[in-house]
C-alpha cells in the first residue's frame, strides 16, 4: 500500500452550477477553484451552510463525488447528499448561482495498493458517493474493481448505472429487496470476495455497515479500508469532537481525529465495537477513582 | 487618554481609503502587534489553521487547555449544534505536558508564533507542577490559567466557582512561573458575581483576566429522548453567548480598569470584536466562529482595523473601554461631539453596572 499525503486544504468561494435529484438524493454541482488538483479518492469538503450569518455555525462533510479540474468553468466538483436536517434542506434549496463556502480537500484518502490486485467496493446508501473516484484510480493501476452496493431501498442507491461503467461485477442488497437480493450486503460480501480472490475491500457507509464489513474482510484474508462517518464540529482538526477508538502501529488504541486521521480508516484498527465510549485501555484514559 | 474629535456615525468610505490604525495592544507585559488571538481549544496548536492564513500575523495562538498527563476525554458524541452557537464535551483531551512541549510548542516556535499557553488541572498541585515545568521553557508569551476544572480534592467543584480556590491556583502559578510572563486567569461565567472572582485572582497574582469560558448548557434529543451530549451536559460557545460575555467584560472592567481583559465568547466579526474591546477588553480571542470560517482570526483582526478607522481611531488601544465614558452632551454640527477624557471609575456608578436584573 502507498500513501497518499495531501497537501493541505483551501478555503474557496464556490457557486452553484446545478442541482439534481438522483432518487432519494440530491447531487450538488459546484465551482471550487484549486480543490480538484487537491482531491484524492475518499476525500471530503466541508460546506458552510445558510449563508455568512447562519445561525448553523458548524460546517456540513460530504465525500467529494467527482471533481474536474478544467471545463468551461475551471475546476468544479460535486457531491451527493441525503437531506437530514437544517443544513442538508438548506442545500436542497439552493439555486444556480448562490454561493457556498468550501473548505478541502479533507482528510486522509483511501490508500491504493501498489500492485494490480483484485479490489471489492462496498457502499451503504450514498456511501457510494466517493466510491466512483476510487473506481477510477483503482483502474489506472490495472487493479479489477468489483462493486457491492446496499440500501434499505432501492431508491436510497445511488450510482447504479454508474457503477455498471466502472465494475467487472455489480452486487445489489435491499432490505427490502425492492431490487438486487434481499438482505445486506454483508450477506453476498464473502462470496464476492471468493469469487474474485480479492486482495482489499473498500467500504463507505453506516458504522454498523463497516463493522461488519471489516470483519468479513479480515476473516477472508483481505484488508479493509473504511471510510467513517463520526460528528465533526471542525472538520479540519481543531476541536477535537470527531474521535474514535483507533489502534495504532504500536499496538496503543488511541482517541484519533476523523477529520484528520481518517476518515478512511483501516478497518482492522478501529475498534468498533468501543466506538461512542472510551476503553479502559485507551492512551489517556481515566485512572480509577482519578478524574 | 484623551481623542481629539469623534465622528458621530461610522463614514462609509472604502476600506482602503481609510487611514491605518495602529493595532498593537498590550496584555501586562506582553507586547502584541495585533489585537486578535484563537481561543482555546479552538485552534489545537495553531498548524491546522496555518493552512487558512498566517498565524505569526495574528496576536498569538492560545493553545488547547493541556493536563500534566495525557488524557483520552469524553466519549462521542461531543458536540450538538444549538442556535448560533454549539455545545461541546470534549474533556481536556490531550498528549500531556512533555508531548505537547516536545511537538506542539516546539513546531509554534519554529514557526514563529507567539504562544499563550492554556494550562489545566484537578488541583492546586497539578496547575503548580504545569507552571513548574512552563518555566524551563523559553519562547512562552504567556500563560492562560483554565480554571474551569473540577477540583478532585473539592468534591469536584470547579475552581472558577470558588474565589478561594481559584486564588489558590493563580497565587501558586504566579509564583512558579518567570517574572516576565504574564499569567492571565480565564474565568467562567457560570458565577453570581464575576467580579469578586475577577478581583481575587488579580488580588492573587493574576497579571490579565481571559473571559469568558462556556456557559454549561444541555440539549435533549427528541428522537432517542436522551440527552444529546455523552457527557450530558457542555459548554455553550459561539454566537449565542456574546451579549453575556459584553455583561461580564464591562463589568469587571468598571472594577478593576488597569487589569488587562483578553476577551471572548461569540465573536465572529470585526463589529463583535469591537464591542468587546469597547467594554474593554484589551485583546480579543476568536474561538467556536474558526469553526465556521478557518480565516476567522485573520478576517476578524482585518475588519476590527476597518471598524476602527471608521470611527476616527487611531490607535487600537485608545477604544479599549470607551463604551464606559460619560453620557455625550448634544452633538456639533457635523456629527463631531466634544471632547471626553475617557475615565470610567469617575463616571460610572456601581449601581449602574452591576444593573440588577428588573421587571
Ligand atoms: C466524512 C463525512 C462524509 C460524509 N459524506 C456524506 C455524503 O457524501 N452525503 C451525505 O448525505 N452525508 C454525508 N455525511 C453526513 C453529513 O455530514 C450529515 O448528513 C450532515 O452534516 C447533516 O447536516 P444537517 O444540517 O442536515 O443535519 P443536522 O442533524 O441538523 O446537523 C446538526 C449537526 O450535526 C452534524 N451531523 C449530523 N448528522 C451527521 C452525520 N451523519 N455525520 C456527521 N455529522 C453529522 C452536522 O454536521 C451538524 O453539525 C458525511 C459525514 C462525514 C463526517
Ligand atoms: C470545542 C471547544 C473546546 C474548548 N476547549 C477549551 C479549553 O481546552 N480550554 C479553555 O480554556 N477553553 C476552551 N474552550 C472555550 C473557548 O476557549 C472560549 O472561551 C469559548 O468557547 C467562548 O468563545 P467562542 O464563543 O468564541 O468560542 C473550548 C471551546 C470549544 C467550543
Ligand atoms: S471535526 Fe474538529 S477535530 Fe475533527
């Protein structure tokens, strides 16, 4: 494996190009001078939301989708969301031409192996946003890509037809088995691993998705990398809000940062089942009857 | 202090055609070329916001609160977003003094950074050996006392709760620390009356006060029903807390008008900033607003200079504490007013100030 480094994150003023719904989702288009050169698979942006005097302070992360560097427009970028709340609606809202502040690329990327082996893409819902980048650079480097996508419905998966361009093979999982098989896509997970011998298994979507996923990986061999999704105040590193339980090369699980650790992760080093708590063991922790 | 002529409403000119205003402010001893410094906890060590603009140009970086030992913090979640503001429970999560002097301080020197340090601890014992061990380090600006803590030999009761024991801290820091560094006590807000808590740790030792630290808040969420913070209750910040951080900054400077106030709580423009330093605070720190904009610090400094220079400043230092002058008498022709000394122990009553809460 080697280790994409990035250099840094930019602050830009962005504008809306366009916005599309692509079924449950929407996809925002927006300039972003300097972050396409920047971006790696697996990065994200953090967004401000409702204009300079908002009163939702905290900026909004969103996996960068596809970014492109030159074009009429110079560089732009895109990213899929779901609406969930106060920011995410105000993102649904907005028109062309409105402006948004942008910070990234951020966060560690996915790293890519070094040889051409054999990789499997896992994505919960629109956790395959980042999935279609990391296709891409998987293949340059001759590696096959085969893709599992998941969700509870079929109209909460995004990317599809897309993936169809990018993979050998495509898997589907609803929960309600709307389309593809019924059931998750832990279930078909082992056999897509078998089939294609594969080396590393990419994964984005729910914590409890990539709990399992990191589990069939690790029994079949292959490494995991997965991309996490904790609460981030800063996103850049600062506050400190973002941490999980992450074992370290010594051996010593420490709190890290998501924001800057990870969020992609090796999925074999996060612990978890410990994640929303602090283990007993954990660098730092508190002293019995201490503070 | 005396200005000659003030203009009556800002002139709406273009901020280059303004005059310069010289920034540079004083806390005690500490010389800085600007007024406007990251708060604590809200910029880690300063190199994550290096990449948004250039920490040597702003006043200094606080540093996060750091513990003698390293501390794994809170559980998640950490943080809810409230109406401009948020709440955090982070815990005092951190490397511990030796890793934080070892990479932290060491890269800010490197850089060339002026460095307020934050220190806290469970005792009186734990903030004398930080002090202690500050002292065998050069390229310090200065200290910032985080007496916001549980005091483990108290039952828990935080430090800045209590006069006694906050004095406590500050006496036993002051005297461990070099006579040059000026040590500034951050208090909290969650008091009855600041100002007796601001009057015993200068009357301890304390040569500048920090304030204000978060308000302790809470948010229930309504889809689990449960508290939405693991630890249940934290600290407000942002927006949402700057009118009472203005309350608490006016009126300990009523009081105690020659102790210098690094001030904070809420402040996300150059206007924000000046209302702090109107109710006199010699310098400002930008913390939860960096969130929001990772140039808040650099941005805020650059409006606060706008702001001022609109008004007929020019000197940063001449507006500190000016909202505490006298009434005006009616304004000449030309909105220009006469002449003031600015002198708020004469002209202020006590009563005025501390202004009882009515109706
Ligand atoms: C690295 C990363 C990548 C992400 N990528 C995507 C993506 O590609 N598409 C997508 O739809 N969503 C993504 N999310 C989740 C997205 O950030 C949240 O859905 C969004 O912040 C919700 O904002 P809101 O104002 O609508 O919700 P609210 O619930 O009102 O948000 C309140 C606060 O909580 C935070 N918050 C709430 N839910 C989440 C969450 N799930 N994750 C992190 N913070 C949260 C918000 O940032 C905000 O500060 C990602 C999150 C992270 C951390
Ligand atoms: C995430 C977070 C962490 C903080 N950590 C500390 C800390 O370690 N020490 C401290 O003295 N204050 C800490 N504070 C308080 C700030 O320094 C500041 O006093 C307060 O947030 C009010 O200013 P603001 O509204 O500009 O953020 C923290 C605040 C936040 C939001
Ligand atoms: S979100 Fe602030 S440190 Fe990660």
């Amino acid at each position: 494996m080697s280790e994409n480094t990035r250099s840094g994150a930019i602050q830009v003023k962005g504008e809306v190009l366009s916005t599309r719904r692509a079924g449950d989702y929407h996809v925002l288009t927006l300039t972003a001078p300097g972050i396409p050169e920047l971006a790696r698979p697996g990065h994200f942006v953090a967004l401000g939301v409702g204009g300079v005097t908002s009163a939702n302070l905290l900026r909004r992360a969103f996996s960068i989708y596809t970014v492109q560097s030159r074009g009429v427009y110079g560089g732009t970028l895109e990213v899929v969301f779901a609406v969930s709340g106060a920011g995410t609606e105000w993102m649904a809202g907005l028109h062309r031409g409105q402006q948004v502040d942008i910070v990234g690329p951020l966060g560690k990327p996915f790293m890519l192996p070094k040889n051409p082996v054999p990789c499997v893409l896992v994505a919960g819902g629109y956790g395959s946003a980042p999935m279609f980048m990391l296709a891409d650079a998987l293949r340059a480097r001759g590696c096959r890509v085969d893709v599992v996508f998941g969700a509870a419905t079929e109209s909460k998966l995004f990317g599809v037809l897309e993936a169809k361009r990018v993979a050998a093979s495509i898997t589907i999982t609803t929960d309600d088995g709307s389309v593809g098989e019924r059931g998750r896509v832990t279930d078909v997970l082992p056999t897509v691993i078998k089939r294609t011998d594969a080396d590393v298994v990419y994964a984005c979507g729910p914590m409890g998705m990539l709990r399992e996923v990191a589990k069939v990986a690790a029994a079949h061999g292959a490494y995991s990398q997965c991309a996490v999704e904790e609460s981030m105040a800063c996103g850049i590193g600062v506050c400190m809000t973002c941490v999980l339980p992450v074992i370290g090369a010594d051996g010593i699980t420490r709190m890290v940062r998501s924001c800057v650790d990870g969020p992609i992760f090796r999925g074999d080093r996060v612990r978890w089942d410990d994640v929303d708590t602090i283990p007993d063991d954990v660098y730092g922790a508190p002293v019995k009857g201490g503070h | 202090m005396t200005r000659a002529v003030i203009t009556h409403s800002p002139r709406r000119t273009s901020a280059e055609a303004l005059p310069r205003v010289d920034m540079s402010t004083s806390l005690a001893r500490l010389e800085l070329p600007s007024p406007v410094l990251t708060a604590s906890g809200c910029a880690a060590a300063g190199r994550e916001l290096d990449q948004f603009f250039d920490i040597t140009t702003i006043g200094a970086v606080v540093t996060k609160s750091i513990m003698m030992n390293p501390r794994s913090g809170r559980p998640t979640p950490r943080m809810a977003e409230t109406p401009s503001g948020m709440l955090n429970s982070i815990g005092l999560q951190g490397p511990g003094i030796d890793s934080f002097l070892d990479n932290d301080l060491e890269w800010l020197r490197q850089r060339g950074a002026r460095a307020v340090v934050s220190i806290a601890g469970g005792s009186v014992d734990e903030y004398t050996r930080l002090a202690a061990r500050l002292r065998q380090v050069s390229d310090i600006a200065a200290i910032e006392v985080n007496i916001s803590c549980p005091n483990v030999e108290s039952r828990g009761q935080v430090f800045a709760c209590d006069p006694l024991a906050a004095a406590e801290v500050i006496a036993s820091v002051r005297r461990n620390t070099a006579p040059g560094i000026p040590v500034l006590a951050k208090l909290s807000p969650d008091v009855t009356d600041i100002v007796a808590i601001a009057k015993a740790v200068v009357s301890a030792g304390a040569d500048g006060l920090s304030m204000i630290n978060t308000l302790l808040g809470m948010v229930i969420d309504t889809n689990t029903m449960r508290p939405a913070l693991a630890g249940v209750t934290g600290g407000l910040s942002g927006p949402a807390i700057r009118p009472v951080a203005v309350r608490c900054i006016f009126q300990v400077h009523a009081q105690l008008p020659d102790v210098p106030i690094l001030g904070m709580g809420g402040i996300r423009t150059g206007l924000d900033a000046l209302e702090f330093v109107l109710a006199g605070a010699s310098a400002v720190s930008v913390g939860t607003a960096t969130f929001n904009d990772p140039s808040a610090p650099a941005r805020v400094a650059h409006e606060l200079a706008v702001a001022l220079a609109e008004r007929g400043f020019e000197r940063f230092e001449d507006a500190i504490g000016y909202a505490h002058r006298t009434p005006e008498p009616h304004a000449a022709p030309g909105g220009v007013v006469a002449v003031h000394p600015v002198n708020p122990e004469d002209d202020i009553a006590d009563g005025d100030i501390r202004g009882g809460v009515e109706g």
